[in-house]
C-alpha cells in the first residue's frame, strides 16, 4: 500500500486545486480499506476509490475522482451504456 500513497497524495491535492470549496471545509479526510482498493472519503463523502487490483485492467487507476461539490470529474467506470 506504500507504494500507492503519493499517487492517492496527488490525487487529493487536484481535488484541492480544482475545488473552491476544499478551502473552506475542515473535513476529515478517511481512507478506507477494501480488497484491491482504497476509498478516499472527506466527511463521509466518497470523492475517489483507488483502485490497484483489477482482474481486467492490469494498472492501478482512479475511479468515481468527484470534486467536494459532488462534480464526477472522471469517466465512468464500466462505461455506461448510451
């Protein structure tokens, strides 16, 4: 999980950058745990999974990257069907 640490660190910091409202939250920021992922939760806010183990996509990847005003800033994962 070491490994993954600076990718999930620059991930939150876009999300800090991108959003005005991470300015003004006193959020706790809580990782989460769960087989082949990490969820990145801001007062109980889910705003990305980091997902590192994948039967089908063999590289480590965000999914579900959301800004703190709920904004989906990533594709779809599956892609949804149109």
């Amino acid at each position: 999980m070491k490994k993954y640490a600076s990718a999930v660190f620059i991930a939150i910091i876009y999300l800090c950058i991108t959003t005005s409202s991470c300015h003004a939250t006193n959020g706790k920021i809580v990782f989460q745990q769960r087989p082949g992922k990490l969820l990145i939760n801001i007062d109980s806010q889910t705003i990305a999974t980091y997902v590192y183990e994948d039967s089908q996509i063999l590289r480590p990847y965000f999914t579900g990257l959301k800004s703190l005003d709920g904004v989906q800033v990533t594709r779809n994962h599956p892609p949804l069907q149109t």
